[in-house]
C-alpha cells in the first residue's frame, strides 16, 4: 500500500459463512475517513462477515473517489471469499488526503485469503501498524453456564489519540452468542471506560474505528438480556481486553517514555472530573515536565485552574503516587518533599492524583510524556 518491507494489509474473516453480529464506534471528527462512512452504513444491520484494513494510507478527505476506492476494497475481499460485498468492512490509517491504490489490494488479495488462519493474529497485528513500534494484543476467557468464550483483539495507535473514541484503529473478535443489541451496548460502555479515557497529543483521528465481532461458535446460550448477569459478565471481559489495548497504546505513544495516570477523585461530577483529568493530560507543559523529570506541581495546578471547572483552591489536594505535594492552597514545603517527588519522576509509570475537595465524583485519565522523538516523528510523518 505505502511501506516497503514489512506487512500492511490485513484480512479477519468469520468463519461461518452467514457472518457475524457486529457493532463498532467510530471517530467523531467532521473530516471522517471513507471507510468510516461505509462500515457506519454498513453496521446498521448489525452484522459482518469480513474486514480489510489497510496501513499507510488513510483514504480521509479524498472525496468521492475515496468513497468508491473503500467500496472497491470491499468487493474485492468479497469476491476472493465468496461473500456479498456489503458484508465487508474496511478501515484505513496512514496519510490523510491521499488516495487508496486498488492494484496492491487485487493482486495480494489471493494470498491474503489463502493465508487465513486462527493464529494470525500477530501479523494482523503488525499489518495496520503506522508509527507503532509493537504489536498490540490482548485476551480474556471467560466461563458462563458450563461454556467457556474467548474475546481477543488487536489495536493500532501511536500518535493523533484523544477520545471522542479515542491515528486508532481496534478490532475485537469473540466466539460468545450474543444479541445485536448486547453487543452493541457494551461495545459503546467498553469504549468509553477505554479509548475514551486516554491520550496521547489531544488529536482526534480522521479514522477512529473499534469494531467488534461475536461468531458464537462457542455454543453458549444467546446473551440476550442487557441486564441479565451473563450480559454483565460479557461486558467486564470486554471491557477489560478494551482498557488492556488503550493502555498498549498508551505506552507505545509516538517517543513516549512514560506512561501517566491522572487520577481526579472529589469532583462534583464525573464531567467537571473528566474535563480536569484531560486539560492536565494534555498539557504540553505538564507532559514536558515529565520528560525532563522535573517534579513541577505547579503546572499540574495551574492546568486544572484553566479547565473551566469551578474549583476552591484551598481544598484541593495534590499527590504525586502517595507523596502530598500541594494541600490547602500551599505547596507541601521541604527538601525531602522535594527529593521524594523527583525519585518518582524517573519512575516509567506514574500516578498522579488530584483530590479537588468538592463531591464524590471521579474520572481517571491515562497519559504520557512529550519529549523530543514525538516533534521528531510528526515533523517528517509524510516523508
């Protein structure tokens, strides 16, 4: 497609031929990617057979011709498998405002499908990569009335990641009986406990896609009720494989170095908590200050001054893992204070805790440093 060397095509296909029940959340941004506007149209019925993603080049602003190229893509897949075209999805990632080219896709598309296997998910994995530097992986089992069902999934995102679901691109295949409508539920609640709560530079993507399939080979009883206890056990196991690949993300971030956690406790809501957690998160200031390992709660204090949330200054509470460096308006003064604070910034993972004084709410945000590399990579990212 782009690179030359190394995979970027990648197929998953259900192994019953009548597909699978599918659900996917897609990038918000206006500027959305072809292939996000055909697999939105073509989730409606809620089921898939096949997707084709590609990596290098992202088919976003590239008008009509990108819309029938994403649809080319799909009938071509369709017709090396033996399935209606618009049982097939497609995603895109790489450069925005360039243009798919088809050739590669027809002429790797015989060997993709001869390829198909259980086990390919690492090369599937490394085939949607752009800037990544490792595959990102993750699974669960989980037992339900005398059934065990596996959920596994692969991700892709380095840089361009903030939520609005969260370039990022996610798919996630199980073999649990499920309905449309539980898919799909916890499908949108796993997002927002995920994708939904990192990031990376504060760029949301032209091409965001989670997509998840459920084949139901595993024999279970269908999951059909939301609120049953067997949906609710569903949920958590994809959930859990959802956060374990955004944190992956994460921690892969384009020349990150650490990974950050803001977490916000005492807000008077979960959105004023969110907003805070966020405007810390993306701070260019704060994230620096990581890099150079300079403890400066100063910069974390002054960001969730600006988030817009009401806050007292006096009752907020500021902690870098369990060292209190700010209390009642005042820094917490001292040189092993001081010491302490610059020994956990040469940690490679951090937590950092902002206890705002005003409720019971609270929201957790996964961040990571902004050092050299990151300028580096995006400065030539075409070239």
């Amino acid at each position: 497609m782009r690179y030359t060397g190394r995979l970027d095509l990648a197929l998953i296909c259900a192994e019953n031929p009548a597909g699978c029940v599918a659900s996917g959340v897609f990038t918000r941004n206006a500027f959305c990617a072809a292939p996000v506007e055909l697999c939105r149209e073509r989730l409606e019925k809620r089921r898939a057979k096949a997707i084709l993603a590609n990596a290098g080049i992202a088919n976003a602003c590239t008008g009509e011709d990108g819309k029938i190229r994403a649809s080319e893509m799909a009938r071509i897949a369709s017709e090396a498998l033996g399935c209606p075209a618009a049982s097939v999805l497609v995603s895109s990632t790489g450069v925005i405002g360039t243009q798919v080219d088809l050739d590669p896709v027809v002429r790797s598309m015989p060997r993709l499908v001869k390829a198909l296997r259980p086990h390919g998910w690492q090369d599937a994995a490394r085939a949607i990569m752009t800037t990544d530097t490792v595959e990102k992986m993750a699974s669960a089992r989980l037992d339900l009335g005398g059934r065990s069902f596996t959920i596994g999934g692969i991700a892709k995102g380095s840089g361009m990641i903030a939520p609005d679901m969260a370039t990022l691109l996610v798919f996630v295949c199980t073999d649990a009986a499920v309905s449309p409508e539980v898919l799909d539920h916890w499908t949108r609640i796993g997002a927002d406990k995920s994708f939904n709560c990192i990031t990376v530079d504060g760029d949301t993507s032209t091409n965001d896609s989670l997509i998840v399939l459920a084949g139901g080979a595993a024999g279970n009883p269908p999951i059909t009720d939301i609120d049953g206890p067997e949906s609710r056990a569903f949920g958590e196991v994809l959930a859990s494989v959802l956060r374990d690949l955004s944190i992956q993300v994460v921690m892969d971030a384009e020349g990150a170095t650490k990974l950050i956690e803001i977490a916000v406790s005492g807000a008077a809501d979960r959105e004023s908590a969110r907003q805070v957690a966020f405007t810390v998160a993306n701070s260019p200031l704060v994230k620096t200050a990581f890099f150079g390992q300079d403890a400066n709660w100063g910069r974390i204090v002054a960001a969730a001054g600006r988030s817009h949330v009401r806050l007292i200054p006096e009752r907020v509470s500021l902690f870098f893992e369990d060292l209190c460096v700010f209390k009642g308006g005042t820094p917490v003064l001292g040189e092993e204070t001081e010491r302490k604070a610059s020994e956990i910034f040469k940690h490679k993972e951090i937590r950092v805790r902002l206890d705002l004084g005003l409720g019971d709410a609270s929201f957790t945000a996964y961040t990571c440093d902004l050092s050299f590399d990151y300028v580096k990579i995006n400065a030539s990212y075409r070239s």
